[in-house]
C-alpha cells in the first residue's frame, strides 16, 4: 500500500490498573484502545489528550512512548485499507468522566484488566498490552491487521 496515515492510541489507566477500551460502532465493533488520527503538523501526543478527550470526554495527562506500530495488511481483499503508523502512549485520567462522547466511533466503553479484555479486539490492541505487560518501551514494530472471528479471545499475556 502507498499510503500511510499517521494515528495514536492510548492506554489509559484508572489507580486500579485498569485499562479503559472502546468498542467500535463500525465494522466487526472490535474492542481497542481510544485513538485517533494526528492533524497536519500535530504533535502525537497533542493528537492523543484530543482525540480522547472527543471519543471520552476523559482528560488525559500522557506518560510516556510505549512505541510505533505500523498497523499492514488488508482487513478485507474487497476493501483495501491504508497502512497506519500508530503512536501508542501510556497515560492516566486527570478528570472528566468517561462516557461514549462519539456514537459514530465508538458505542462503548468501559475499564477492564489487562489480561481480561473484551473480544475481539484489535490488534494494535494485542500488541500495544503485550508489550506494556512485558515492560517493553521504546517498540517499533509492524502488526498485521487481521480480524479474529467474533467469540474468539487473542492471547494476552497475564
């Protein structure tokens, strides 16, 4: 694919350790992360307190750089999908409330354990937890974008 679009998501952690997820109101409503795309000449991390902030109407402060995925691969032969550099951050909630604030993205959310979440979920979702839960920082990998069937759990590390 030629085209690469510029996003970020975030794992946004309640003082329990949960982590919030959205599920998706398009598509196979898989579960994943709060995210969003990063506007011309915006910083990543700007990009993620705002797009949450629009999809949650929870505020966010950022951590830190968990790392760069590049979501590849086709979701479906019939539509080809445009690869996605994803900026994945750490953060926890400074106020607000979460609540779906963005119907047409999202229909749900809630906070869950990290080795308990909703399927099926994304994977930049799978990667970006694994890599949390296995202390990793600082990762710069490629995920294929593939859609596991509905029911079907990704493993997670505990």
């Amino acid at each position: 694919m030629d085209s690469l679009t510029y996003a970020v998501a975030a794992v946004v952690t309640d003082p329990n350790g949960r982590v919030l997820l959205c599920q998706q109101s398009q598509g196979h409503r898989l579960w994943g992360l709060p995210h969003g795309r990063i506007e011309h000449c915006e910083h990543p991390a700007h990009a993620a307190v705002r797009d949450i902030r629009t999809q949650t109407g929870l505020e966010i402060a950022v951590d830190e750089l968990i790392g760069l995925y590049r979501l590849t691969g086709p979701a479906d032969a019939a539509e080809p999908l445009p690869d996605l550099l994803v900026h994945a951050f750490r953060a926890h909630p400074v106020g607000g409330e979460p609540c779906v604030n963005a119907p047409a993205m999202i229909c749900r959310l809630g906070w869950y354990a990290p080795n308990d979440v909703p399927t099926p979920h994304t994977a930049t979702a799978t990667a970006v937890l694994a890599d949390l839960a296995a202390g990793r920082r600082g990762v710069v990998t490629d995920v294929h974008r593939s859609v596991p069937a509905a029911g079907t759990a990704v493993p997670l590390p505990a």
